[in-house]
C-alpha cells in the first residue's frame, strides 16, 4: 500500500471540513449519520472545501483539480478508494463515495477552464542553455540518468495528455514537490507507464523544486 505524503496543513483541511460538517447554527450537533448524508447530498460542495468548488485550491499543499483528464481524475479516486494510494484526509471518507458520485466530482471538476493563458509551446525554438533549470527539465530532461522531458508525457507547457497523463501547468508546486518525493520514496504507484518513481529518484530536492516551481507559474499557481 502506498502513503502518500500529508503535510499538516491538508490534515488540518480534512478535520476543519469535517468538523463544519458536524455543526450547524442551532443547539444541537449533527450525528454522524447526518453529516455522511450531507456528503452524499453535496459531494461537490464537500470537495470544495479543500480543493475550491472551481478546481482551485487556496491551500498550497492540495492539488488544484481544474481541467485535468477525466480518466486521469477517475483513477485517481478509484485509487484512493481501493488504497493503492492513500492519505488519512481522503481515506476518513472516500469510501462513502460511489461510483456515480465518483462519475459527478470527475464531470464537474474536469469541465473546469484552464488558467495558461497563451499558446502552450514545446520550447523546441529556444536553445536549452537559455533557459532556467526548471525548464530545462521541462522540455529537455536530463540526459543522464535518462530522464526524459516531462512535456514528452504531459503534453505541450504541461497541460496534460489524455487518458493518463495530468495537467502540470498551473498546478500548486508545493502539492507537485510533494508527490516527486513520494514517488521517490516509494510512497506512491508508479504512474501511467510506471515511469513515476523512476524519474524522480533521478531528480535532485533542488531540481524537482525547479520544475515544481516552472510549471505552477504557467498557470499563476492560482
């Protein structure tokens, strides 16, 4: 079973939501029974709290989820639910979730806009030694230990390939960093092609804040 990591900050987003689940304005707390309903009634909404009811997240360690390839996002909670992947936030509810509710957070959040505002390049017009180690690595890769660009998997300006591959551009760097050192760390599956763990074991701390950093200003890291 893989772990991702959990930094404090998305713990603490899990038990704030459900903490204003349990609660209400009156003289008597929700049980448990009601707040499981209220999440059935509103998924989107409960979502929201962490990951913003657009796709986009105001804490910096959770993904945002806008525009990324709905079969991308299906396999990612499927994942979740079957616990290949884990976290303690997402595992105190996935389970309540079922596979039609599954089918509404992918359509909702998937149909989301994008936020790269100008046409997505591959830089094959720019000299690689022109440019900043995160985009180096971005459309180059690096040549040893064979660590091919990451727009060769994830689309031009990273914003992503369907069915598996997901949007990079825009995307929180903080979340980005978190997952390379899971990956790094074995605490993650390999990904599509199972490349994943592979490529960042190559990477250096350094190198994966660099492309971290590169791709979430494509997007403003909104």
């Amino acid at each position: 079973m893989s772990k991702d990591r959990e930094p404090k900050t998305v713990r603490f987003c899990w038990l704030t939501g459900v903490f204003l689940l349990l609660v209400t304005s009156g003289p008597e707390a929700k049980t448990e029974s009601e707040a499981k309903a209220q999440i059935k009634q509103d998924l989107i909404g409960f979502c929201a709290d962490c990951h913003g009811r657009q796709g986009i997240s105001e804490l910096k360690n959770v993904p945002n989820l806008r525009a990324q390839p709905p079969a991308y996002l299906k396999a990612q909670l499927e994942a979740f639910r079957s616990k290949t992947r884990s976290t303690t936030f997402m595992d105190a509810f996935i389970y309540q979730i079922s596979d039609a509710q599954i089918e509404q957070a992918v359509a909702h959040f998937s149909s989301q806009p994008a936020s790269l505002k100008t046409q997505p390049v591959w830089r094959g017009e720019k000299w690689p030694g022109d440019m900043s180690p995160g985009e180096q690595l971005a459309y180059v890769g690096k040549l040893a230990p064979h660590v091919p660009a990451c727009v060769a998997c994830h689309g031009p300006s990273g914003i992503g390939v369907e069915p598996s591959f997901p949007r990079l551009e825009g995307q929180k760097s903080d979340y980005m960093v978190n997952q390379l050192k899971a990956w790094k760390a074995d605490k993650r599956p390999p990904g599509p092609l199972g490349v994943m763990a592979a490529i960042a074991k190559s990477l250096t701390d350094d190198e994966i804040l660099a492309v971290s950093e590169y791709f979430a200003q494509l997007g403003g890291e909104q």
